[in-house]
C-alpha cells in the first residue's frame, strides 16, 4: 500500500475542482466524504437517500488518473449503537463508484441515542471514554467495516473541546491497541491535535512519542480559527508553522506512510485562494520528498 513516496492530495469539496484544474498532476489523490454524495433524510423516511447526480458526476470527473480514498462522518463507530446498515450499504456503494484504497472513520461519536430516535445527530463530534469497552465496540465496528468494504480501515483522531476525566488509557494507547486487535490504522491529523495542545494542554510530542509509529498510513494537515476561547478545527487557513515543524519531525519516522492531506472548508475557497492552496500542495511534496529520503 505504501509508494516510495507518500501520495499529496486535497480533502474534496466543492470548490477543489477549480485547484484540480490549475495543479493537474501536483496533487495525486482526492479524499472523498461519501456522505456529501447524498441527503440523509433519516432512518424512518420512505425513501432515505437523494443522491446528489452532478456532483457525483464531477466528482468522478476529478477522480480520473488520481487515487481516490473514503473519509466517512457519518457512521459514529464508538457510539454504543449498531452500525446504521443502510448507511453502510450506501459507504459501500460509493466505494463500487469510486474504488477508494482505504476508508477511513474518527474516534468520535457523531450519533447519540434519544428516545425512539435510533440515529439522532450530536451536532458535533463528541469525545469518547477511553476504557476497554470502547476498544470493544469500535474493534468491533471496524471488522464489520472492513468486511464490507473489503479495504484497509484508519481512525482519525479527533479535536475535543472538553476532555473526559480519569480515563482508563492514553488515545494513543487505544490506536496501539486497536491496531493489535484489528489491523487498523490511523489518519494522523496533526491540526486536531494542535487544537488540543491549545484547548487541553497536552503534549505533542508524548502523544507521538507513545504511538507504534507502524500504524500511521496518512497525514491531516489544516488551519483553523479562534472562536470564544477555543481554538477550532475550522479548515479555515493555511497550515500553522508549528504543525508543520511537526509534520517535518515526525513524517519520516512512520515507515508506512502512505498519504499527506490537506483540508480546507469550500466557504474559505476565497480566503485562501488557490495560490494558498497551491503552496500547501507544494510544501506536501516537500515533505513527501523528504519522507522518501
């Protein structure tokens, strides 16, 4: 799976086709969100799924002669739930479109139960209790994903706003452990945990430092914003300096490194414009270059 250099790719939206368009083959895999290909109007509508044709179609348009992997929101593996099967069944659906290398989920809860509801939104990603049962149920949930999908499974880490107290184990650790049980790997997003060094004062470097550096197969880099007294996983901007000294430090230390990303948020296409996001791309192959060295 791994190349000898990682693959420099866009998280797509709506307005990445235009970047596509003027960086052509500088920018070597789309990460697609399957659940932006469709309305969800829940699980209890007579016809639940819209899917969303042109974009479809344009999308499929960007996807020739790239790499294409899956970046879901919406399945909510830690949630103590069963995984949603129509939902799975339209993940899998996109994958026969779209033929993704790997899927990957977050370590966050983005659905809760609520009375007779069986599905209801957060709203937001929810922080996890770190213990053996959501290894157990999350160990779980990958296996069934991986199945059905019949390709390599990553979790993301995840920003959080308010952290959970005495937790059984470390994230890191639960990664570890995870990866022992199932195979699964981690999307490393280096800007949520920037985020969280801001909001909880963690260290970065113990964080990475406890990680199998093994299971890391793709990169997040991201900007984002402050808002009210936190700082925020926005995809707002550029990459802050610090995370890239991290991504610099760290990249060639993880030796199946497959894929570095940038994110960013189409509302802030004219923010950053695509010369902004042309240089990300250009600092990505750089450090691509860098980990194939």
């Amino acid at each position: 799976m791994t190349p000898a250099a990682p693959s420099v790719g866009l998280l797509y939206n709506p307005a990445v086709p235009a970047v596509l368009d003027a960086l052509g083959d500088r920018v070597g895999h789309v990460e697609v969100i399957p659940d932006r290909l469709w309305y969800d109007f829940g699980a209890g509508a007579p016809e639940r799924f819209a899917h969303a044709s042109d974009a479809i179609d344009e999308l499929r348009r960007h996807c020739e002669g790239r790499r294409v992997v899956g970046h879901g929101i919406g399945l909510s593996l830690p949630s103590a739930m069963p995984l949603d099967a129509a939902l799975l069944d339209e993940v899998v659906a996109s994958h026969r479109c779209l033929d993704y290398e790997w899927y990957s989920e977050h370590l966050s809860m983005f659905l809760v139960p609520h009375g007779s509801i069986p599905n209801a939104q957060a709203g937001m990603g929810l922080p996890v209790v770190l213990h053996d049962e959501t290894l157990t149920i999350v160990a779980g949930k990958v296996r069934a994903l991986g199945e059905a999908l019949d390709r390599p499974i990553l979790l993301e880490n995840s920003t959080i706003f308010s952290a959970v107290p005495d937790q059984d184990m470390t994230e890191p650790a639960l990664f570890n452990r995870l990866h022992a049980e199932t195979g699964c790997g981690l999307l490393l997003d280096l800007h949520n945990l920037y985020a969280n060094t801001l909001n909880l004062g963690i260290s970065a470097d113990d964080y990475l430092a406890e990680l199998d550096p093994g299971i890391v197969v793709e990169l997040h880099l991201a900007g984002g914003d402050r808002l009210k007294g936190h700082y925020t996983d926005s995809h707002s901007r550029r990459t802050p300096g610090v995370v890239w000294d991290w991504a610099r430090e760290w990249a060639p230390r993880f030796p199946n490194l497959a894929a570095i990303t940038f994110e960013y948020h189409e509302s802030y296409h004219k923010r950053l414009g695509v010369a902004g996001v042309a240089a990300e791309v250009e600092l990505m192959r750089e450090l691509a270059d860098q980990v194939a060295a």
